[in-house]
C-alpha cells in the first residue's frame, strides 16, 4: 500500500522554486531518509507530508486522500511529526507524561481532557520503548536535548500515526546524546509494525539502522532516490554537497568523510 505520493509537485514563494518538480512514493513498510545541505528544500519537504502545507503546482496524496480536496483538521491527527518548531511549542512546565498522551487529543498542554486507562496504557509503554519512562513526572523545561527530543518521538507516536515524519531529530545533540538517539531510532526503524517513516538530516552517520529508502535533495530538486544503497554513493552525494566525499559503511551505520588534496610531496 502507498502511504504517500507526491507527484510533479513545486513549492513557489516570490518566484524562487523551494521544491522544484519533486516525486516520490512512500510505501507502508518502507523507513526513508532525505539528505541535502541547508536549503535544499527537506523541512519544506516535509511540511508538505505532514499536511502542513499545499503544493503550488503538482498532486499531493497522503493516505489515501489528495491535499487540496481533503480536511486537512481530520488527515493530520494520522501522521505523527517531531521537529523543532514543534517543541518550541511545548510548555517548559509540562510533565513528560501529558507532552505524550496530550496528543491523543491533539492539544500542546494538558487541560481538562478526559484520558481513559487505554490512554494512559499506551503512553507509559510508548515512553518505555523511548527509554523515558524514568523521565515520567519530570517537567519538559528540565529535561536535556536528548531526552526531549525522545518525548516528542513517542508524542508522535500516540495516535498510532500511519506516517511517521522526523525533522533532524539529532539536530543539537551532543555525541553521546547521537549515539544514544540514534540507537532508539534504529529500534524504531527496524520494528516491522511501526509505521512508514520520513527522516531528515544533514548527516549520513546520523542514519539509524533499518532505514531503506534514501532521498537526495539539492536547490529544491531531486538529484536521487532509492533503495539506500543505490542512492547514499561518493559520486551522488558529491554532486549533492558539492563537495568530494568518501562514503564508507561499517556495522550498518554510515560515514562521509572530504576528500582533500594533499599538500606534502
């Protein structure tokens, strides 16, 4: 089944092209990584998946439904998102617990919402499998860069999301906060029963385990997509960071390194 497609489709704001002519179908097992430098269009990308944002020109579908002919208020609640524009929005003196299960409800801030034992039951296991359920009363505000980051992943993941989309989830994490992450993700990635998933990075060692699809992105456009494999190469990535890279992969995990002239004889 395809969880999302996007066809022909461009992103124009003031006549410059964020998205330029992008395709990409997005199946309901498939764990997919898009890589590009600063500017390249991914967290516009991304927008466009989370029904966050319509596309000037090209066809959109996500779950089964087409952006432009559906209520996006009803699409959302079925794609999980983590991202740094999303934790701003998260009240520093919210305990872990509510920044989790609140999603249920879809509000940013527990109120007076009414959440039955099943609710309750899903949150603490979602926590366990992100390693922060020893963070449960804890407030957000006091949590390190890392664990929040875990929070907002298994906040993503309360509503049983069909489409799960990660905006560089390492993104200010020290390296062993990386590692420790991207170890969880890996978890993730290789479940067979979580759900299609989106993540974006600037960086190839930041790629978990379990990821099988790859997307290069560069001014907007694809330069590549594909099993990973085919698509995470020195020639591709080169071309993508204008830059001559030595890619290498060891243990499943992968590594970019510049390729320098020497200047000994």
């Amino acid at each position: 089944m395809t969880v999302a497609q996007l066809e022909g489709i461009s992103i124009v704001r003031s006549g410059a092209h964020l998205l330029d002519w992008i395709d990409l179908s997005i199946g309901e097992h498939d764990r997919w990584v898009v890589i590009g430098p600063n500017g390249a269009g991914k967290t516009t990308m991304l927008q466009v998946l989370a029904a966050q944002l319509h596309p000037t020109e090209g066809i959109a579908r996500l779950l089964g439904e087409t952006l432009g002919a559906v209520d996006v208020f009803e699409l959302r609640p079925r794609i999980g998102v983590a991202s740094a524009a999303l934790a701003d929005r998260i009240p520093k003196s919210e305990r872990v617990t509510d920044v989790v299960i609140s999603a249920a409800y879809a509000v940013m801030g527990r109120w007076r919402e009414e959440y039955d034992e099943l609710d309750e039951a899903r949150a603490l296991d979602l926590m366990r499998r992100l390693h922060v359920d020893h963070l449960a009363d804890r407030t957000f505000g006091t949590l390190s860069e890392g664990e929040r980051k875990r929070v907002q992943i298994a906040r993503a993941l309360m509503t049983d999301p069909e489409l799960l989309l990660l905006d560089e989830p390492a993104a200010g994490l020290d390296l062993a906060g990386r590692e420790a992450l991207v170890g969880t993700l890996s978890e993730l990635c290789l479940d067979p029963n979580a759900p299609a998933t989106v993540l974006v990075t600037h960086h190839v060692e930041e790629i978990p385990l379990g990821i099988t699809h790859a997307l290069l992105l560069k001014q907007g456009r694809v330069v590549a997509a594909g099993p990973i494999e085919q698509t995470i190469t020195a020639g591709l990535m080169s071309y993508t960071f204008d830059l001559p890279l030595e890619i290498g992969r060891s243990g499943g995990r992968w590594t970019a390194r510049a390729i320098r002239e020497s200047t000994f004889e």
